[in-house]
C-alpha cells in the first residue's frame, strides 16, 4: 500500500485531500492529513468581526466536515520531519511513513518578534485581527471606544492576505463615519512599503482611495519596537507614530517543524520550486499554501489556484511522467473598500493588478481596479464558496493560470 501524507488541514491541506482522494485508489494509496487542531476557521472573516459585520460563529466549523470519505485523520502535534527517511514523528512519537509528503502547515503570526509588541496593552489597545482572539477583543474594545489617534501598522513582510490591512482601514472609515464619531478618529496606515501595496497601478488606485477617505499614510516604516509607556511605535530611521489604539499585522512565520527538521528558511518557510511547487530539496515532497517560500501572495486564492497545479503534477510524480503543471503565481483578491463596496485585483509573478472585466471579458461582473458594489458581493459571496465548493476541491469556473483577455494594457 502506497501512502500520502498530508501535514496540515488548513484551506490548502484540505483542498488536497479532496482532490487526491478521488484520483487515487482506495485499494492501492493510503491518504493520511495530520492537523493539531479540530476546528477550521474562515479567516478572511476575521477581517469583518471587529465591526460587527460577523461574530465567532460565522468564521468556525468543524474540520472533519470537510475531509472526504477515505482519507485517515490524525489530531496531533507533529513533532519532526526525517525527509531522508521519508517519515514524520508526531508529538506522542508515532512515527508515520509516506512515499510522497504534502507541506500545508501554514503560517502563524508571531507578535513576539517585534520588542513590545505583545507588552502590557498587548488586547488593551494594541490588537491584531489575523487571530479570533485579537478579532473578538478588537470588536469589544471597538464598542466603547471614543476615538483618538487610530494606527494600523504592517510590521514586515510576507503576511498573510496582503490586502486585508487596507481593508480594515477602509472599513474603519466607514465604521466610525456611521457612528458619527469620524471627526474623533484620526487613521494612519503605517507600513514598510513605498505606497499603499507592493504593484505600481494598484499602489496608485488604492493610495487614492486612503487619501479620498482622509486616511494617512506612513510609508518605509521598518518598525523596532512598540513602546508601551508612551504609547507610540518606532522605526529602525527614528520615525515615531503615536497611537491610541494600535492594530497590527504581526510578523509572520511557518510552522516551528521546519526548523525542527532543517527543511525551512530563516522564516521557516520552506523553499519551493514556484513553478511545479516541489520542495527544492526532496523530490517526494511538495508544497502548499503559506508554508512555501515562493514569491506571491499568502492568500486563499493563490492556495486554490496552486492546488489544481499541485494535483496536476503529484500525479506526474507518481505515475513517473514529467511535470505538465507549471504556477504562474495566480492571485485574485477582492477587496472592501467600505460602504458596501469592493475592488478587486488579480495579477500573478510577472503581470501587475491591470484594469478591465473578470472573469468575462467585457461582461464581467466584476471589475478590476474599479470600486462597485458588484465587487463588495462578490467578497460577500466568496464565504459560501469557501466552505461549499473550495474546501472540497470541486472545480471552479476561473482558470488556475491568470488569463489576460478581459484586462487593459
């Protein structure tokens, strides 16, 4: 009996279980997915729960709701990787063997990497919302909170859906203008990149928007530390932002296994081919989702492209056949601009976030570096597509490589 092993039930983990299933016999491969935790969360909700927009309930469902008939399920810490033996150690010292690994152990925020950061205020008035924890006290401390001097700060790069921290200013716009309260809350976006995003005509369209909605902008702001007493964070170049109430995105790390068992980067990431997504070091083992170190967005939607790549090649893998499968880095990001609005983005590793219509050209719906409701519900709708069509690895009507028809040069 062959055996995949599959470490990590997040989006990607599970998404790859539900393809893999169905190619391989269930007389022939066993499927195993070892994950730590039972509960899957929707974490593009999390966004949303500080504003009341979603509550816990929303972004939470069991994770065995989502694994198909015939895969193994372990709940365990993984201890270590022996690559050279093709075996992983679990927490208990169960040793589980694999002729071919999947790596989708995520990543995790690490507010500990930043001196001060997780201090005294730590969910007083500094908070992060890439957590449930930090999304529900954002949303209690929101409740009562009279306004002053609002910071959202990115402290380095990568992180986890690059777009979600200009969401969140965009919603706290419109959130404390709904209150009646915007003339007490002063929002600056601080961030370690030149402009508003890292693509020069998204960077252009959405650094207008910050400006339309009076939000202002720190740029090149490698941040040192977080200062408690004072109330104030601090950069490398002695730049220094006072806040009230700091929300930040903290570093963000893979998975502590990777250095456990030498296979990660200085992150923990572990290093990709970001073509065929194979380790560059084990030819049996292939990456997904964040825990990679290929260089496009920790998004939910470079996961679900990456899986039809995946899936595409592991099965050239193990039917001995050349890699037909090739990423181009494909990411599609909605994004709430606030007041049932969005815009949306959709680039990959060489082309930028371009103007037009998506997914149809010419028709749409949505469109492309153009604020509109179509966009805000298209966000709207994706939960629903998360949990019932994505997380099952069923087959969605947007191709996995970025296709130009539909955009303006």
């Amino acid at each position: 009996m062959k055996k995949l092993l599959i470490l990590g039930a997040g989006t990607a983990g599970t998404m790859m279980a539900n393809k893999m299933r169905k190619h391989l016999a269930r007389d022939a491969w066993e499927i195993t997915i070892v994950d730590q935790f039972k509960t899957h969360y929707y974490q593009p909700g999390f966004l949303f729960i500080p504003f009341g927009m979603y509550n816990r309930n929303d972004v939470i469902k069991p994770k065995s709701d989502f694994f198909p008939v015939g895969v193994n399920v372990i709940y365990s810490k993984i201890d270590k990787i022996q690559a050279k033996e093709s075996n992983v150690i679990l927490e208990d010292g169960v040793v589980l063997k694999y002729d071919y690994l999947i790596v989708a152990t995520g990543c995790k925020t690490a507010p500990e990497e930043v001196d001060g950061l997780n201090g005294e205020l730590w969910y007083k008035d500094i908070f992060d919302f890439y957590t449930i924890e930090g999304a529900v006290a954002l949303a209690n401390y929101f409740k009562t909170w009279k306004g002053g001097e609002l910071i959202i700060n990115i402290s380095e790069l990568p992180y986890k859906c690059p777009v979600a921290p200009l969401e969140f200013a965009f919603f706290a716009d419109a959130f404390f203008t709904e209150r009646g309260m915007r003339d007490k809350v002063n929002i600056t976006y601080v961030t370690p990149m030149s402009g508003a995003f890292t693509k020069p005509r998204a960077t252009k369209m959405l650094g207008e928007l910050l400006e339309q909605k009076n939000i202002n902008l720190v740029p090149d702001f490698a941040i040192m530390e977080v200062n408690n007493e004072e109330k104030k964070i601090m950069d490398y170049g002695g730049t220094e932002v006072k806040f009230d109430c700091l929300v930040s995105v903290p570093p963000n790390l893979g998975d502590e296994v990777m250095e456990r068992s030498g296979l990660g980067d200085d992150m923990n990431y572990v290093p990709t081919d970001k073509h065929t997504l194979q380790s560059t070091a084990h030819e049996n083992i292939f990456v997904i989702g964040d825990a990679s170190n290929i260089p496009t967005s920790k998004a939910g939607s470079v996961a679900h492209f990456a899986a039809e790549i995946l899936e595409e090649n592991l099965m050239c893998a193990i039917e001995g056949r050349p890699f037909t499968g090739s990423f181009d880095g494909h990411a599609n990001c909605y994004i709430e601009t606030g007041y049932g609005k969005g815009t949306l983005i959709d680039f990959n590793y060489d082309t930028e976030p371009l103007p037009g219509s998506f997914p149809f050209p010419g028709l749409g719906p949505f469109g492309l570096l153009k604020v509109s409701r179509m966009n805000h519900y298209g966000k709207v709708l994706f939960r629903w597509i998360y949990w019932h069509i994505l997380l099952k690895g069923k087959e969605m009507p947007i191709d996995s490589e970025m296709q130009m028809a539909g955009k303006k040069l």
